[in-house]
C-alpha cells in the first residue's frame, strides 16, 4: 500500500514547546522548529508520510489574520494538488477553536484538515503531544475523515471544530464538545467514526475574507451599565457579541443600548457567559423587538469568529445573520 501523503502545517503552541523542565513550568510555546518536532514524530513508525511547512512559531494567543491567511492558502493549496492526501495542522490550544471554525467555514470538505494540539511540552514529563499527533495522523490518513468539516483531535477523540471549545485550563482531557458529541475515538492503533460524513463533496460555505472587521466580545456582569456599549461603538466596532448571563442575558439597560446599536446597522449577537448549553430565540429575551441575534450553540469565541466572517462577506442584516448562526 502506498503511503497516505500528509501536509504538516506549524504554528507552534505547547505541542512544539520545550523549556528544558520535565515539570512544564516556565514553558515557551512555538520554541521547537517544526522540523525537529516531525522528524522526532517520525521516530514512532507512523503509517504515513509527512511534509512539514512551517507557517509559524507562536503561542496560539497571538495568531491572527496574517496567520490565517497563510494557513488558508496552504489548505487551498493541498486541496488542489493530487500529491496530498491530508492536512494536519499543530496548534496551541487557546485559540484552535477560533482557528478551526474560521477554517471550517472558508475551506470545502475534500480532504481532511486537522487541528493537533497539546496541553504539556514536548519535553515535560507525560507530555501528550506526540500521542495527540499519532492521532492525528491517523485521522489524516484515513480518506472516511473527509466530508466532515475541520477536525481537532485531542484526548484520543476526534471533534468537529465547530463544536469544540477548550473547557480546562491545564488537564490533558481540556476540550469539550457541543451540541454533537465526539465524531470519533482515535487511539495510534484504532479509529472508530461514529456516523457517517455530513459534509461530503461540500463547497467552502464563505469566500476566504480580505480582511476581518473589527467585532467585540462584551461580557456582562450584575450591575453593569450601558456605556461599554458606546465604548465598542465609539471604537468603530462593526459587530457585537454579547457574553450573556444564562441565556444571553443582560441588565435591561445594556440590552436597550445594544438594539440601539443592532438598529444603527451594527449587528449584536447573544451568546452566552456559560460554559455549554443553547442561547434560543424570544425566550427570556424578545430578540424580535430588540433585533438581536440568538448564538444558539456557539460560545463568545466562536460566534465572534462567525460574526467576522459574516460581516465581511456583507452579511449584517439580523435574518441573515440567524440563519448563519442556526445552520449545522
Ligand atoms: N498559550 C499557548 C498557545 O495557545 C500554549 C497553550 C497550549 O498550546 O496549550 O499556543
């Protein structure tokens, strides 16, 4: 059997840190070279050839448009050439979920992309990084991962992009998964999907943007006033995400001031402050009346990153805007 050819983009996190502690302390994520973390991976016999390109070496907090058009253009790239039967792509894992839905969104479904992280570095003592990998070539490898949009595989489990957040600051099982639950277990030696893929033969859903406009995340508290609401506003905000209390929640005040900014053209999203669960429609809050948006199963992080891709493809008005937020 001929070898499954996989494109290994870096962009540094724990999974390429090193710090010289085998505790972990004091740490700098992205400080291996790509090279060295693929050639130390080779090392475990893995099924497959690997082809490192290195896009950077950073911790994830400080990734941005620059990165992201790199990666989508490497992505675009391998989808394109023949030679390439897979993408993986290591990670940090703050910000993989904001990563993988952007990817998720603007890239079609034809082969796999894999998101690949980890929560200790590389030379810390239980350092996860490389099973993670293994796992991920795995699910690289396999031509059933495409047709089901952009992967992160962490914790032998393979979640759809759209659905994972990062729930735990430190603990090796840190991502969690809703609404679905995982697409697959992955181990080195086994994969088992559990369905079949939904997104088989689909089309990027929106254009790559040129650029991403400026859209906040604004968190409420008990006791709040509305002027963070003019601040965002004030600072050129072009879209707003509230992290509401429960269900999307917010003092009335605050609520009255963002359907003023929904009614100026910005379009506001209701999301919600905690951890899991549906943000719906006129429950608590009549988003009717207030021409607000309800996140449904997105987290601030994620309906920020939606609502960019939205606003720069044009999309504002608050249907539109919900019809994005409610599709799967
Ligand atoms: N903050 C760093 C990052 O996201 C390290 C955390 C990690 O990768 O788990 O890249």
């Amino acid at each position: 059997m001929t070898l499954r050819r996989i494109l290994v983009l870096g962009t540094g996190g724990t999974i390429a840190g090193a710090g010289g502690s085998a505790t972990g302390a004091g740490y700098r994520a992205g400080g291996l070279a790509l090279d060295a973390l693929v050639a130390h991976l080779g090392a475990l016999g893995l099924a497959a050839e690997l082809v490192p390109q290195e896009v950077a070496r950073i911790g994830s907090q400080d990734i941005g448009f620059a990165e992201w058009r790199a990666l989508h253009a490497a992505c675009t790239a391998a989808m394109d050439d023949p030679a390439i039967d897979g993408i993986i792509i290591t990670h940090g894992t703050d910000t993989a979920e904001e990563t993988g839905l952007l990817l998720d969104l603007t890239l079609p479904t034809a082969k796999p992309v894999v998101l690949v992280g980890a929560m200790r570095p590389a030379d810390a003592v239980g350092a996860d990084g490389m099973r993670n990998f293994a796992n991920a070539v795995k699910v690289a490898s396999d031509p059933a991962a495409a047709g089901r949009g952009v992967m992160l595989v962490m914790g032998d489990a393979v979640l759809a992009a759209r659905d994972a957040r990062k729930a735990a600051t430190s603990a090796i099982d840190a991502f969690r998964t809703f609404p679905r639950g995982p697409l697959a277990r992955v181990t080195p030696a086994s994969l088992d999907w559990f369905g079949p893929a939904h997104r088989l033969g689909e089309a990027a859903r929106y254009p790559f943007p040129q650029e991403l406009p400026r859209v906040a995340i604004l968190t409420a508290g008990a006791g709040m006033d509305a002027q963070p609401v003019d601040a965002l506003l004030g600072i050129g905000a072009r879209g707003i995400v509230l992290a509401g209390m429960g269900q999307g929640n917010a003092p009335r005040t605050v609520l009255e001031a963002l359907a003023r900014a929904a009614a100026s053209g910005v379009p506001v999203v209701r999301a919600s402050r905690v951890d899991e669960g549906l943000v719906d429609r006129n429950v608590e809050v009549d988003d009717d009346a207030l021409g607000l948006v309800a996140a449904r199963a997105l987290g601030p992080a994620k309906a920020r990153m939606l609502l960019m891709v939205l606003v720069a493809n044009g999309v504002t008005d608050a249907k539109a805007v919900q019809a994005a937020f409610d599709g799967g």
